[in-house]
C-alpha cells in the first residue's frame, strides 16, 4: 500500500519535472535579451513587430470562419444523423477518423495537385479563393475534434426525446434546432470551437504551403532569424493554448448533466 | 426509407394516368440536405485529395499509368528518410503510451490526492495541443546548446551533454524527446477513460479469489486496457509520422524525415518530379493505414470478450 | 461448538465519523448469517472489514480461531460476490471460476473438472466457453457465486448480492444460494437492507442500525421479540397501539388482528374501514380507531367478499401478542 503510494508520487514528480522544465528554461531564456540582466526586452520586439500583429490577426480570422463553418457542416449532420439515418454513424465515425490517420501535409499537398490554378475549381487561383481553401483545410483538421465534442455534447441531452417533446409541443424543424437542440449544446461546440481554434493559430504546414501570412510561418521565420524572440512567442503560444484549454474546462462545469448522473 | 420514397412516387405517377388524383405534397428532405454539406466536405476535402494523390503516384508525367514513381522512392535516401521517420514515430510512440500509461495510472489509482488528478488532466490538455513551432522553440531553449538545462548541467557537474554526452537536440533521440511532450498527454487523456473504466470489483474479486496486485494486473487488469492501449498507440504513431513543424523548425531540413523530404518536393514541384511527390505521399498514407489496420486487427482478437 | 466466526468489538471511523461503534457476533460454522439494517446503517463496512478491504480502527476478526484482522484480502481464503457480479470481463465463464484455482496454482485438468462439477452446481452446464457479456444478470451472478465457492472458501461473503436482479430472479436464486450453502455446509455472511429476504434465508440475522448491533437472532426471534423499536418496525409491519387505551409504546402486528374472535383473543376495539388494499392472497385493510389508523392483514378467500370502505368493525386481539417498545 505505502510503496504504491511511493511509486505513485515519484513518477507524478518525474513527469511534472519533464513538462515544467521546458517551459521554465524557456521562459527564463526569453528574459536573458538584454546582458547582464532579466527584462521582457524580447517580448517588447515581439510586440513592436507588424508582422507578429498581421500575421496573428490573419489566424485569429481564419479560426473564426473555420469555427463557424465547422458548426455548419458538424452540427446539422450529428443532429439527423443520431436521430433518423443511424446507418450512416459507421461513415461518420470512419471520415472523422481519416484527419488523424491522413497526415495534414498528404492532404493538402491533394488540395494542391487538384485545386490548383488551372483545376475545375481553381481555389489557389485567386488570394480569396486560397484563403478559402486554407480555411476548409482546417475544418478539416479539426473535424475529429468538433465531431467528437458534438456527438458527445448530443448524446448526453438524449436529443430524440427532447425533439419529440418539441414536436408534441408544436414547434416546427428550425424551432427545435434553434431554440432547443442549440442551446443544450452549446457549451459542447464552444468546446469544439476553443480546441479548434487552438488547433489552428499556430499552424504551420498547410499556411506554409498555400503561401499564407498567417502566424505559423511567420513562427518559423522568426526562429531561423532571432535568438530570444522565438522563446517569448513560445511562451505567448503557451499562453494562448492554456487560454483555449481553460475556456474549455470553465465551460464544462455548465455542460448540461444526464439525468442518470446524480453528481 | 429511400427505396419506399421512390416506390411512392412511381405509384403516384402510374395513378396520375389512371385516375388523376391530387398529387402528394413534396416533402423536402430536410434530413438528407442537411448531411449533405458534411458528405461533401468529406469527397472534396478528404476522399479526392487522397484518391488524386494515389493516381497521381502511378502515373507519369504523359497521364500514363507507370509504376517508375513507387519504383523511385527505392532510393537510400528516400528510405532511410521513411526508417527514421518510422523509428522516430514508434519510439515518440511506444515511450509516450508508456509514460503516459504511468502517469494516468499514478493520478487516478496511486491514491494520489484529487485535485492533482484534475490539474494533470487539463495540463494535458493544453501540452498535447502544444506542438509545432513553440515547442521546438521551448526545447531549443531548454536543450539546445545554448540552453538553460544544457547550461545548468555543463555548470553544475563540468558534463557538456554536446560535446561529451553525443547528445544533439536535432537528432533522432532529440526529435524523439521532444514529441514525447505532446506524445504523453496525448495518451494521458485517451487512455484515462478506460482507466476509469476498471471496475474497483474486479480488484477486490481478483484479491479474494488470492490474487497480488501483479497477477491482478496481469491476468485482469492489463488485458482489458490493452486494446484501448494498443488503439491510443496507433493514433501516437499516426499523429507523431505527420509531424513537420516542429521536426522543421527545430533541424530546417538538417533531419532527413520522410515530412520534411515531401515538404521539400512540394515546394519546389514545378522543377521536380510530381509523381515521386504522389508516390511520397501515398507510402506514407500507407504507412499510417497500416498502423491502424495493425491495431484493428489486434483489438478485434483482443476485444473478443466486448459487446 | 467454538465460534467459527468472531467478531470482537469492531470499530471503524473515517474521520470524525465512526460507522461501526463495538460490534460483538460469534457465529457457528456452517450458519448462515444476514448482516441486516438501512443504507449506512454499517453492514457493509462490516462485511468489507471481514474480506480484508477496510482495516477495523479497533477490533479483532478470528475465523475458525484463527486471527485475520491485519491479513491481506488475498490472504484470507475467504468468496466474496458482490452487488454488480464484477465478473472479470476479459475471462470466459470458465476462467472466470476457474481463475481462484489457478492463483492457487492447481493443475489444469483439475481446474477443468472442478470447473465442471461448479457449472453443475449452479446449473449452468456447458457454459464454459461464454463471456460474461453473453449471459443474463441472474447467469452472470450464479457464475459470481461458482467462481467464489470454487477454491473451497473457509467463509462465503455476500454483498447484497441480489438488488442489481429483477423480483422474479431475485426470488428465486435467493432459494437457490441458500440450497447451494446448505449443500456444501459453508459459512455465509449475507449484507441485505431487505428484511423479506434476511428472514427467508437466514439461520440467524444481525440487525444493524446507526453503527450499532440492535439484535441478533434466528428469524422467528428478531420477528416476534424485537428487542428495540427500531427492529421491531424495520422487521415487518407494525401498528402502535391507542395510547389511550394500551399505555405508551405499545404496538402489534397486522397479521395478529381479527375481525372475528379467536379463543386467545381478550381485547377488542372498534373502528371504520377507511382503506381496503387487495395483495392477493393477503387482504390489507386499514381501519381508523378513534383517530389512529391501524392496519390489519387477513387471509383472502374466494367464498367471502372482503369488507367496504366505511364499515364498521370489531377487532381482536390478544393482550400477549402486544409488543411494548423500547427506546
């Protein structure tokens, strides 16, 4: 029993150690800029940097439309695919597994070959129709996570019962989804869309491909050029996705319960 | 329901003729339009790209069919840069789902005090999405040869890890170190459910009946986690095999893995062979495929006792 | 006879909060005992000290003279089934009973046999080769039992084995685990909070409330002279008696009420039917008497229609049959 407990404690300590040091040694290192003394000199050049705004906002805007356009496409097919077509769920579960088997850089390295300029539907074509591209790139990169958060956030509410009793009651096929499926979900899809947005901020190879500014590349052009910049925007990214992460758990303590839970 | 529907509308057309009837009202089918935008996503962003990849890979640059392209990846350093792609992978991934198994096995069933155990979870959850070009960063800086931990110990005990330990952060023990900090929560937080899953009953029944903790763990314990295991192992390797950023920020093209090689032929594809690139590709959709098919095979003799 | 199962001034605290406050029992071998009482009344916590899993505060556990108490569960020798049958998921029916055999290191064709002679005995032959998820909640629980008994336990501990089961099963593999341990004549310590299924099965019942042994005794004892108030209305149905004519904390059973007299009968009181409740072979009514309502059970029976609501009527009884309670 004791040394359970021993052995127990000792690999916690062992593994906090392995993932606090990193980020420790990093923070320390983005403080080292100036000789001779500790200041957020690198985080100031970071901040000073246009690049690090235009490139930052370009990301935040492309997770916003890939949130949004990843509810389109998830929620509606969850939503009829649990309640009248169950024979399609083995499909749903094989595509939404194919982004964690298929690697992001075989994908869009397709999307090239088969979207490109002189293609059927020329999405490299023009800035828009790439910027549009990237953004369905991410929605597929994401899909696994937002079909999960969906599914799961669905399956708790029990939504057959809960159409039938809005049907009983009156309401038609868009007040039932509007106004009774959307809101037992929502923290379920504000989960989907925190994980996908910390999916797609700091994402470099599709960006880097399609030749888009967004903050990945620009990540990586700072690292080959600058010594203690790269460890202040590690620390920033950190920040972020603790920020992405935390919403997520904040969220679930209002996730809706099922009624077999007592807790 | 579709073969009724279509039933329907021919009755209602042959009845036309005959007696003339008000026709049915057309129902739109809502249901059916509204997993329309999902099945097209999956043909134009999943399906099409991987089929026009796996033409593409046996076809020459004429549109005929040749198999020179698979032939060509037989060079040593196209399979050299897949061996340490795949070593690199199985190791980030085996070691991962051990450590990972160790530590969620220590938060949930060492007797470890609650509040840990919730912290770790969500501390997981940020480090396994904490990958690409800010962890190669936070590494150089932990491990590189200018950094903290590399500092301390050269400090410390006069040992320069570089120079006497053969240590190098872009090398395959670096890489590998590296993945394992969004390789182990990764797996921390798959495998916790099924953790969860094992029944406190089972412990104390398997202690009556006179069983250790070992034979617990060997007989009962172990064998019903293993698929879950194994399937969490599959997803590690497939996630690690993908890699390129950090692998590209931390090494540029110093590490010749198989992602940074395509990553190279993509980027300069209109001067070299795109079919190699194709060919590329596919052995590394290959590659994943058969992990999976490895894990379901394996979990289908290992779940025979599951519903 | 030497106790073959001692219990000696057992405590358990979790904290501040003591759940089994000094409990003393010694039981025979071959007995089977039913540790009776409410939810958190400490019958588990008893039964869980007595297979190893809590350590008693204070306290000693001896089995067959044999000192336990600070023994490891899997040292103990003791079968244990439990509420959820927590049969090994991974293992087929087989492995399952045989799996006690096998920690103890007997040969595989004896495994197999007395795998066999188990699967007889709980009538479940030829299913070796099932797993768990195959098999009804009452199949899966028979093969809890086998896969408990197999290693020849000194003891055989039951944690409300039954309440996860329909009424139907419940009923009737209650009468079966009592068959089986009759059979092998293995002491039984049986957790229950139902009172029917203590008195059916039980040589003897511990009644346990707040922590505290209230009484032990044989069904018929614990039934007819319960020592405490508490037994005596969480045993059965009771009725309190009018203070007015009775005296206080007096109380009888239904079934000791007529309508008609009886030659022990020497008291009558008289009231109104409010309530009449058909259970089948037992009519229910409930009459008020002068403003206590007091229930009584009579035998159905298909030549007589059973009396209206609003009725008045004589009851009887007899002045022995009073139970006065205590505190």
């Amino acid at each position: 029993m004791k040394s359970q407990k021993f052995w127990a404690w000792l690999i916690f300590v062992l593994g906090a150690a392995y993932f606090i040091i990193p980020l420790a040694a990093t923070f320390e290192f983005s403080l080292r800029m100036r000789r001779g003394e500790y200041s957020f000199d690198a985080y100031a050049s970071v901040f000073a940097d246009p690049y690090f705004a235009s490139s930052f906002a370009y990301s935040v805007i492309v997770g916003l439309f890939t949130i949004v356009v990843g509810i389109l496409v998830v929620v509606p097919a969850v939503y009829f695919v649990r309640l009248r077509m169950p024979w399609l769920r083995p499909f749903m579960e094989f595509v939404t597994l194919l982004p964690l088997v298929i690697p992001a850089l075989v994908l869009v390295y397709g999307y090239i070959r088969l979207y490109g300029s002189s293609s059927f539907i020329p999405f490299t074509g023009s800035v828009l129709g790439t910027d549009i591209l990237l953004t369905c790139a991410y929605v597929t990169l994401a899909l696994p996570y937002m079909y999960r958060a969906v599914d799961n956030g669905m399956r708790t509410i029990d939504i057959g019962t809960l159409t039938e009793a809005a049907q009983i009651a009156g309401a038609n096929q868009l007040q039932i989804i509007g106004q009774i499926i959307l809101p037992n979900i929502l923290v379920a899809i504000l989960s989907g869309a925190f994980l996908t947005f910390a999916i797609v901020i700091g994402e470099f190879t599709i960006a880097s491909l399609l030749n888009r500014p967004a903050f990945g590349p620009y990540l990586v052009g700072i690292g080959t050029n600058r010594a203690y910049e790269p460890a202040a925007l590690a620390i920033i990214s950190f920040i972020i996705t603790w920020g992405a992460m935390g919403m997520i758990n904040v969220l679930g303590r209002f996730a809706p319960r099922t009624s077999a839970r007592t807790d | 329901m579709r073969p009724v529907r279509r039933l329907h509308t021919i009755r209602s057309v042959t009845m036309t003729d005959i007696a003339a009837p008000p026709k049915p009202p057309r129902r739109i089918p809502w249901d059916s339009l509204a997993v329309l935008p999902f099945v097209i996503f999956a043909v134009m962003f999943l399906f099409l790209p991987t089929f026009s990849l796996i033409g593409g890979a046996f076809t020459d640059r004429a549109g005929n069919f040749t198999f020179e392209n698979i032939a060509g990846l037989f060079t040593d350093q196209i399979l050299a840069a897949y061996w340490i792609s795949i070593r690199i992978s199985g190791a980030s991934a085996i070691l991962g789902a051990l450590i990972g198994l160790a530590i969620t096995l220590a938060i949930i069933r060492g007797k470890l005090p609650q509040g840990l155990r919730s912290a770790v979870m969500t501390f997981s959850g940020v480090a396994s999405n904490f990958a690409g070009v800010p962890l190669a960063f936070a590494f150089i800086a932990t491990l590189g040869r200018l950094g903290l931990v590399t500092i301390i110990i050269r400090t410390l005990f006069d040992f320069d890890i570089y120079r006497q330990g053969g240590f190098n952060l872009f090398s395959f023990w670096g890489l590998t170190l590296t993945y394992l900090y969004f390789q182990i929560p990764l797996m921390v937080l798959t495998i916790a459910p099924a953790i969860d899953g094992l029944k406190k009953e089972w412990n104390e029944a398997a202690q009556t009946l006179g069983a250790n903790t070992w034979q617990f763990w060997r007989y009962i314990g172990f064998p019903i986690l293993w698929p879950s295991v194994l399937g969490t192992l599959s997803l590690l390797f497939a996630n690690a095999f993908g890699a390129i950023a950090t692998a590209w920020a931390l090494t540029g093209s110093n590490l010749n893995i198989v992602t940074v090689l395509l990553y190279n032929q993509i980027r300069g594809d209109a001067l070299q062979n795109p079919g190699l690139g194709a060919a590329l590709a596919l052995g590394m959709i290959v590659i994943t495929s058969l992990a999976n098919v490895i894990y379901l095979v394996v979990a289908a003799r290992a779940e025979r006792w599951m519903k | 006879m030497a106790a073959f199962l001692e219990v000696q001034n057992l405590v358990k605290s979790f904290g501040t909060n003591t759940v089994v406050k000094g409990v003393n029992f010694a039981f025979e071998k071959g007995e089977f005992i039913s540790l009776l009482g409410p939810s958190g009344c400490g019958k588990t916590t008893i039964l869980r000290m007595i297979a190893g899993f809590e350590r008693p505060t204070s306290g000693a556990i001896r089995v067959d003279g044999d000192e336990i108490t600070h023994l490891k569960p899997n040292q103990r020798k003791l079968g244990m089934v439990f509420q959820a049958y927590a049969l090994f998921p991974n293992l087929t029916v087989g492995d399952n009973i045989a799996f006690g055999l096998k920690i103890a290191g007997m040969p595989a064709d004896q495994r197999r046999a007395r795998v066999e002679e188990m699967l007889r005995l709980i009538g479940l032959p030829g299913f070796e080769k099932r797993f768990p998820y195959e098999m009804s909640g009452g199949q899966q629980q028979r093969v809890a039992l086998a896969r408990a008994i197999a290693p020849k336990p000194r003891l055989l501990l039951l944690d409300e084995p039954l309440s996860a089961l329909d009424a139907k099963i419940r009923v009737s593999l209650r009468e079966e685990i009592r068959a089986i341990q009759q059979d092998l004549g293995i002491t039984t310590v049986f957790v229950t909070h139902d009172q029917e299924e203590a008195m059916s099965i039980s040589d003897r019942i511990v009644v346990m409330n707040a922590g505290n042994l209230d009484q032990m005794g044989s069904p018929h004892e614990i039934y007819n002279r319960p020592s405490t108030r508490f037994v005596a209305t969480f045993v059965g149905q009771l009725n309190t008696l009018p203070e007015a004519s009775f005296g206080p904390n007096r109380a009888i059973r239904p079934e000791l009420i007529s309508l008609a007299p009886r030659p022990e009968t020497d008291t009558t009181l008289t009231g109104t039917i409010s309530d009449v409740g058909f259970l089948g072979s037992v009519v229910r009514l409930r009459v008020d008497v002068s403003g206590t309502p007091i229930n009584i059970d009579t035998f159905n029976s298909h030549a007589t229609t059973p009396p209206q609501r609003g009725d008045t009527v004589t009851l009887h009884l007899a002045a022995k049959d009073v139970l006065t309670l205590g505190a």
